[in-house]
C-alpha cells in the first residue's frame, strides 16, 4: 500500500477513487467526508456521473483497475453493474457510486448527505 505521511488509508484510498475516476473522464467528482456524523456508514462518499451506460462501466472499471494497481485494494462488494444506472463500489470505509448523469439527479445522494463536509473535484480537461 502507497504510504503518504499524515494521511489515512480511508484518504488515501479516497484520492485513489478520484484518480481512477478522474482516469476515465468521470464527470463531476464529488467527495463527502462523512467522518463526523455519528450516522455514517463509512468515512467517505465519492461521487461522479458517466455520460452514458458503457461510460458508467468504464469509470467503474477504471477505479477497480486503479485501487488495485496503487492500492492492492479491491472492492468488497459491487453493486449494480448489470445496468450500469448507479453503480456503487464498496471498500467498507469508502464507497464509489458512479452515476448514469439522469439518475445522479434523480437520487440526489448530495443533498441526502447534505451534512457531510463537500469537496468538488474540478473536471479534468
């Protein structure tokens, strides 16, 4: 596992998440650290939208591909890949969920978490 100095591995595992995203031209990356509510689930949410279904799977893919290369992590459980709407990554501590863009405004997970603290990742061009 990469060691960076002052961070933990649900960070490091977090920035993993947005360069495997970010590596598949994911759009509008949105991460919610959830650390501080007593009713999280897990310390991070990282969110982003795909431009079509095939684009869904690929980012998924990509941060599968990404988290295990840097990592050596892998999800504990996949969610939602049969019709790449809402596909949800899970590695306990820090969950993926990457979007069909209609169905990331339909569900409006942002707004659900709107307690979390926010941190938008700028689109990489």
């Amino acid at each position: 596992m990469r060691k960076k100095t002052g961070i933990t591995e649900s960070e490091q595992l977090c920035q993993a998440i947005v360069e495997g995203m970010q590596e598949n031209k994911a759009k509008d990356i949105s991460v919610l650290d959830l650390r501080h509510l007593p009713s999280a689930v897990c310390d991070f949410f990282v969110i982003c939208s795909g431009e079509s279904s095939t684009h869904v799977d690929g980012i998924s893919n990509a941060v599968t591909r990404f988290t295990r290369k840097e990592l050596k992590e892998k999800p504990w459980h996949i969610e939602g890949k049969t019709n790449s709407e809402w596909v949800l990554l899970d590695y306990i501590n820090v969950v993926g969920h990457i979007f069909y863009k209609d169905a990331r405004s339909f569900f409006e997970i942002e707004d659900l978490w709107s307690d979390a603290v926010r941190t938008d990742i700028p689109n990489l061009n």
